[in-house]
C-alpha cells in the first residue's frame, strides 16, 4: 500500500488535515494504526470526528506517534487504497525532550519510506515575520530533503483567515519551484487539488 506522509511545524493544521481529507473522500469512519518510535503498529477503528476532537489542538505537540490512517480514492471499478500518516510537528533545532526528539527523528525516517510528501505551512503565520509559525529553516530542510522524492507537495493551509493571502505569495516566492496548493482544512477548500495530486502518486 502506499504511503502518504504529511509533515510540517507544529499547529501548522496537520491533524486537522488528514481527518478533514478523509471526511471529504466521504468516510466517517477511520482506521488507524497508532505507531509509536521503535514499537509495532496497533490498529483501531475511529470515527473522524472523534479523532478531531482527541488530535487537533492548539496545544503542539500533540501527536506523539505516526497516525496511519487508512483511506481509499475510486479508479475505475475498483479503488486504490493508500495510508495517509499523521505526524508530529517538527521544530527548529533540537527538541529538549526526549520524547519529542524521539518523535521527530521518527517523522524523518518516515519520510524516507514515502510515496508523497505532503508539506504543510500556515499561510495565515507566513507573512508574519519572525512569528513562531511562520515558515522557519526547519521548512527549508524538510523542502530540500523531500523534494528528492518526487512526489513532493507543499499546502499553504489556513486559506480562510484573512492574513492568508499575503501569506501564501511568500510561500510561493519562498518556495519557488515546487507546487504550492492554497487549502484550508477547516473549509476543505482546495481538496480537490490535492486529491488530484494524491491519486496520481498512489
Ligand atoms: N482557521 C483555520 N484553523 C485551522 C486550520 N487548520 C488547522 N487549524 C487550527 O489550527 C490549530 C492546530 O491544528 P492541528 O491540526 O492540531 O495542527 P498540527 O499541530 O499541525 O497537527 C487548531 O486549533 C486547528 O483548529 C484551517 O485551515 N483554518
Ligand atoms: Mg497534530
């Protein structure tokens, strides 16, 4: 099955990201593999709107873990089934805590294993300088390391907030080269670009 990884600082609307996208492919019901560092995958089914409730906060650092969740997009007859992995955020330099470093260096490794890199920034923070989710070097890092990939997408989220646009033409100046989706994944503006994009790397 492939693999689609999506990354990015933390708040940046990761979690919210993935269980919006999987409402919008019509599901209410997840199934998701909780994969700790260094331990083997327990699979749970959830509801999205559960897990929006439990994932998604204000707080960073929430998820800990690789959230695997498993979805499917139509061809043909049939469908293609794929995992769309939560992760948790990345900072800038090297988290104090174990757990956190633990959790990243996880991320990274995962990024390896990927079929599609689906980057995140918040265009409401990117025009906003020296803000603490603005783009930072840590998105420079993760642009240089998974463009290798191929299969590399960035998404401008937070669409719907006003400082958003301004934002979203740094990120393409920023980003110069490498596709950039204006979504929001609280409206689920954008998704259908971003399923287009998915499907033809799963
Ligand atoms: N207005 C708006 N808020 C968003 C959007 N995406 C995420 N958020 C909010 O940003 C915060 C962080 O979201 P979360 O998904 O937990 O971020 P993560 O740390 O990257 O997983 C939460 O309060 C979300 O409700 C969006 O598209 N628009
Ligand atoms: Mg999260």
């Amino acid at each position: 099955m492939k693999r689609c990884i999506v990354l990015g600082k933390a708040n940046v609307g990761k979690s919210l990201f993935v269980l919006s996208f999987a409402e919008y492919l019509g599901v209410q019901k997840v199934s998701v593999t909780i994969e700790e560092p260094g331990r083997h995958g327990q699979s749970r089914t959830v509801s999205v709107r559960d897990a929006m409730a439990q994932w998604v906060s204000d707080t960073p650092h929430q998820t800990r873990a690789l959230h695997a969740v498993q979805l499917e997009l139509p061809v043909g007859k049939g469908v293609k089934r794929f995992e769309l992995v939560d992760t948790s955020g990345l900072s800038e330099g090297i988290p104090r805590e174990t757990a956190i470093r633990r959790a990243m260096a996880q991320t990274l490794a995962a990024v390896r294993e990927a079929d599609l890199v689906l980057h995140i920034v918040d265009a409401s923070a990117a025009a906003q300088e020296g803000a603490v989710e603005a783009i930072g070097e840590v998105d420079f890092q993760v642009a240089h390391f998974a463009q290798m990939k191929g299969g590399y997408l960035i998404l401008a989220n937070k669409m719907d907030l006003p400082t958003a646009k301004e934002g979203l033409e740094r990120i393409r100046q920023e980003f110069a080269g490498h596709p950039v989706i204006p979504v929001s994944a609280r409206t689920k503006d954008g998704f259908r670009e971003v399923k287009r994009y998915v499907w033809r790397w799963i």
